[in-house]
C-alpha cells in the first residue's frame, strides 16, 4: 500500500476534530536513499583522504630511503641507479604496478623537492604530485600546487595548465610583480582575469577558419573554454541580441563572472585586432552597464580575442582606464621558448 492515511481524533469541548496527515512510502524511501547515500559518500570521501595520505606517506619515505642511500658522489650515484632499476623489478613483481623505475625516480624528487616537513594537502593525489614534479622552480611549482586546489583541477587539468605555461601568461598581465602569489590567482580586479596569449589547443581548426568556425567550436568544447578563462565564469551565451536605435548587434560570446561579479564580453577575431574592433566592443561594454548590469554589478568587461595585434593600435585605440582588454590567442600549446617569442611581440 503506497499511501497510509493516519486519522488522528482530538476531543475538544465535546467537539470531535479530526486532523488527516498523509504519509507517504515513497517520500521517505526517497529520504532515506538521500540521507544513507550521502552517509556513503562521506565514508568513501574519508576513506579515499586517508588511503592517499597514506600513500603519499608510503613515497616520501621511500624516497627518503633512496635519497639517503644513493647521493653520495658521482660513482656511488651510478652504482644506485643500477640498484634501484633491479629494486623497481622486483617490488613490481612482488607488489604490482606502482614501482616503475620511474615512479621510484618520482618518490626520490618528491621527498627532495618536500623535504623541509611541510604538511602536503590531503585534496592532491599520486597523480597530482607527479606533475607538479616536472616543474623544477619552487615559487612556480607552490604556486601551481595552491591554484590546483583552489581550482579542484583534475591531474589532467594541471597538466594541461603547467604545458600551457598558465603561469608565465598570467606573469605578463601582472606586470608589476616579479612573481605571483603562492596562494595561486587571486582574483580582485578584472586585470586579474586576463591571460595573453590564451591557448586553445583543445579546438579542432586547420590553418584556414572564419570567425564563426570560432565561435562553434568554441561552444563545442565550452567545458575546456572555461577552464582556460579561468576561476568564476559562468556562460550566458552566444550573439545574444541587444538593440540600439533600431538596429540589431550580436556580441559573439557573454559571460558572467561570479568572483568579480560583473558581465564579460567576449569578441572574437581571426586577424589582427583593429581600431574598429576595440570601437565595437566599447559599444557593447558600455550598452551591458547602461541597459543590462544590476546595481550590485560591477562595470562590464570587454575581450577583444584575436590572432595577432599591434602593440601602439591597442595602446592609443583603448579608452583610457576602460574595462577593456586585447589578447593574442594560440591554437597550439608552445614552448617556453615559443611563448617568450610570442609575448616579446607585444
């Protein structure tokens, strides 16, 4: 019986009132399966910290072990490279995967490169750390570290970030400071959110698109588009129309920035950035702060996205103290050296 109707009599005054509650089975199944599911998944979180804490625990020392009986001159150095490929075989045919050669080689650079008995953060896996090993600064390597967490990046994701230089980009729209803060992107102004050049790798193009062709494959890897924008973007949407005297204009991409908490216009070139374009996406900028932002929005900011652009265009084209910006865009990850190339042109 799916529904049981509990009468309930109350005698008041001589008067019988009766109260009619209805109780209903699949409400309280769907309670308790919301309540022992979350009782589940709280475990299997607690369980996979401490597994990994665990873990992590396992490879410092290991590394500690290795670091200890191997560094000791060039010779002796040698000597123990041979003994820990023989080491490797055997816990692996011992212990399964998880002592290659070089993993055992990962253990000893992370009890080097985190020797000093700092806490490591319990949300970075085996994976995570793998990575962050391949970056040899400390301030860079600390930095990706504390952006990976605030971001909840996938070892995928920070990767993917470290290959793309996100640090090094963000260095350039930051140019009052020698090195950015530890504690990762701080988001406070919209200078903060800007990237030069943005790569976009992950987009399928050849070496002749058009604007739309942009624009579509953009929107179809929007999850990854998001994730170069950066932290606290939200999309609204595509050409969406806005009217001023009669006449129809289509922004190519909008956003929302819930960190800054303000509207961001995206505008997408496959050239070089002109005059004329950074005219058009102040018209927009200022339409969304006259007709569109609440009061509690801050001012709208603009991106003008293009192939290339010329330094002294931009320099003299861009309203003095705007929200607008102009950035460069890669449709392949670079080299360091690629990337230096590119940032000296502007």
């Amino acid at each position: 019986m799916s529904n049981l109707n509990l009468f309930f009599i109350v005698f008041e005054g001589g008067i019988g009132m009766e109260k009619v509650e209805t109780f209903n089975e699949k409400e309280l199944e769907e309670k308790m399966y919301n309540e022992i599911k979350e009782l589940i998944e709280n475990s299997k979180r607690k369980a996979y910290i401490a597994v990994n804490t665990i873990l992590l625990d396992l490879y410092w020392h290991i590394g500690e072990n290795i670091v200890n009986n191997f560094q000791k001159g060039e010779k002796r150095a040698k000597y123990g490279e041979h003994i820990l490929k023989n080491l490797s075989i055997r816990f692996t045919l011992e212990y399964g995967k998880g002592y290659s050669l070089t993993n055992m080689k990962n253990m000893r650079k992370f009890y080097l490169y985190y020797q000093k008995g700092q806490s490591l953060p319990d949300q970075l896996s085996w994976s995570h750390y793998t990575e962050l090993l391949k970056v040899k600064e400390e301030p860079i390597r600390n930095f990706y570290m504390q952006e990976c967490i605030n971001s909840r990046w996938s070892y995928r994701e920070l990767e993917r970030m470290i290959k793309s230089h996100l640090y090094e980009r963000l260095l350039v729209s930051n140019e009052d400071n020698n090195l950015l803060p530890v504690q990762g992107n701080v988001i406070n102004t919209s200078k903060d959110l800007i990237k030069d050049p943005y790569v976009l790798e992950f987009l399928n193009l050849e070496s002749y698109y058009q604007e739309k062709d942009l624009e579509n494959e953009i929107l179809a890897h929007l999850k990854e588009f998001l994730l170069e924008l950066g932290k606290g973007f939200t999309y609204v949407g595509s050409e969406v129309k806005i009217s001023i005297n009669n006449k129809n204009y289509y922004p190519d991409l909008v956003f929302y920035n819930h960190i800054l908490k303000c509207f961001v216009i995206l505008e997408l070139k496959i050239g070089v950035i002109t005059h004329k374009d950074i005219g058009q996406i102040n018209m927009y900028v200022n339409y969304y702060d006259e007709k569109v932002r609440q009061d509690d929005d801050k001012p709208t900011i603009g991106i003008l996205l293009g192939k290339e652009k010329n330094k002294a265009v931009i320099k003299f084209a861009l309203p003095k103290n705007s929200e607008i910006y102009a950035s460069s865009y890669l449709l392949h990850l670079p080299s360091k050296e690629e990337l230096e190339r590119e940032i000296e042109k502007y």
